[in-house]
C-alpha cells in the first residue's frame, strides 16, 4: 500500500470556504464510490490547518482521487486558499484498524 500525508495551513478568511470543498470531495466520493483507495482529512485545531491521508490499495485497475471532479475542483485554486502551501510526503501504513 502506498501512502501520502498532505498538510498545509490555509488563511483564517479562508479555512471554512477549504471546508465546505472537501465536504464536497466526500459528497462526491458517496455518489460515485470509486474504488482502490482510502481518503481522509482533519482540521486541526487551530482551525486552520489540514491534513490530509490517501492509502491506495495494491489492486489492479483502481480508481484515482485525482480523478474526482470535487477533488479537481478543490485543488484547483488552493495555493489561493493557503498561508502555508500543502506539502505532501510519502508514508507507509505501519497499521490501520477500522471500527
């Protein structure tokens, strides 16, 4: 499985707008339900600043969150969004437990 954290802090006018557009890339992903990976975000206390996880699973012909027409919408102006710009990195799932 591969892994990638984003995090970045966005500006204060401008952290429930980042919001609402992520709620708008899980709106998406329940209509859609595609297939081959794990989406999550937080907001973080401050209020400002997000993190953002994606696990995609090791399967063939697996869909792509880039492929989201929310998530493209989302992505699509968030340096404007941001005080401090997403910086991704990779990870590796050491382990994952869902309730």
């Amino acid at each position: 499985m591969k892994s990638t954290v984003v995090r970045y802090r966005t500006k204060a006018d401008r952290a429930d707008e980042n919001q609402r557009l992520v709620e708008a890339v899980f709106e998406d992903l329940r209509a859609h339900a595609p297939q081959g990976f794990d989406y999550q975000v937080q907001r973080l206390d401050d209020g400002v600043s997000f993190v953002h996880v994606v696990v995609e699973h090791d399967v063939s012909g697996s869909d792509s969150l880039q492929d989201v027409p929310a998530f493209q919408k989302f992505v699509a102006d968030i340096a404007d969004r941001c005080e401090e710009p997403p910086a991704a990195s990779g990870a590796s799932v050491v382990g994952r437990y869902f309730g």
